[in-house]
C-alpha cells in the first residue's frame, strides 16, 4: 500500500477577516472621538490647576501671617494678570515677598488665565482676612479666574480663612 500525501491545508487563514477590520475601524473611530472632545477641557484643566496654585499661595499667605505675627496680604491685578505676596510692616509699608519656588517677586498667570477683577487679601496676625473689592456673599468672597469661556471660582470665608472646593461657574 502507498499512501499518497496531500499537502495539508492550514486550518487558519492569515489575516483579517472583513468583520474584524470593521470592528477594529469602529473601536479606533470611537476613541478618535473622545480624545478630540476631551481636547477642550484641557484648557480646563489648565484652570483648575492655576485655581489650586492660587488657593495654595492664599493659604501660604495667611500661614505667613500667624506664624510671623504680622500683617501679610495677597494682591491681584486683572489688568496685569498677575498677583504678588506683602509683608505689612510699621507706617503702613508694604514689604514685596516671593512665594515658595517663584522666580519673581509677582507670580504671572499663564496665557488666557485672567481674574474677573482686582482684588486685595490682608490677613491679620491672628489670620483673620479682610478683603477689598470682591463681592461677598453672606460670609464669603468669590475669588473667580476665567480662560476663555471657562470659568472656576473658590470662596474665602470671613473670620476664619477657609477656602471652599474649585466650582464651575456658568
């Protein structure tokens, strides 16, 4: 008996099949999507992170304050973007100071980040606040920053200082 030999066949083919091909374009499609709708909240994050920059740098200012026993205050300028730390010393001089790891005596904001309005937080040696040109509400002033049409705000709250969470404001 001579056996023939065939050539077997593989049992799997090489490649894709056109099912698979469209499964993979429509997965692909779908994470196309997302990451370019995710793409305009990054300017968002961007503002939630200057948010808590800012908030850190309000907070250092009244730790200042008590543990210095003396007057410190946080000013910012919506024309220049920017905001910088003072030491109140005797006469009602201003002493400029530089926050923790900035190169300069203000700290800019970056392109786009704006504050709504000027504003001034003094923090006296028992770091209390007292603040000019914000509006309150109740016991508490909106300290807002804007990039774009995005805006976040955060709330100081009088005689003790708290800082409420970052909020989206319509």
């Amino acid at each position: 008996m001579h056996l023939q030999r065939h050539a077997s066949r593989p049992t799997s083919c090489a490649g894709f099949t056109m099912l698979e091909l469209l499964a993979i374009i429509t997965l692909l499609g779908i994470l196309a999507v997302a990451a370019v709708s995710s793409m305009g909240t990054l300017s968002e994050s961007s503002l939630i992170g200057q948010t808590e920059v800012l908030k850190r740098h309000i907070r250092y200012t009244q730790h200042r304050a008590m543990s210095t026993r003396s007057t410190w205050k946080i000013t910012a300028s919506a024309k220049n973007h920017s905001y910088a730390l003072f030491q109140v010393l005797e006469g009602d001089k201003d002493q400029v100071r530089r926050f923790p790891t900035e190169q300069s005596d203000s700290r800019v904001l970056p392109d786009g980040v704006t504050f709504s309005e000027d504003w001034t937080i003094e923090f006296s040696p028992r770091g209390e606040p007292e603040v000019s040109k914000l509006q309150k509400d109740g016991h508490q002033w909106a300290i807002r920053l804007c990039q774009g049409k995005a805006k976040r705000q955060f709330k100081l709250t009088e005689f003790t200082g708290f800082l409420t969470e970052t909020e989206r404001v319509p």
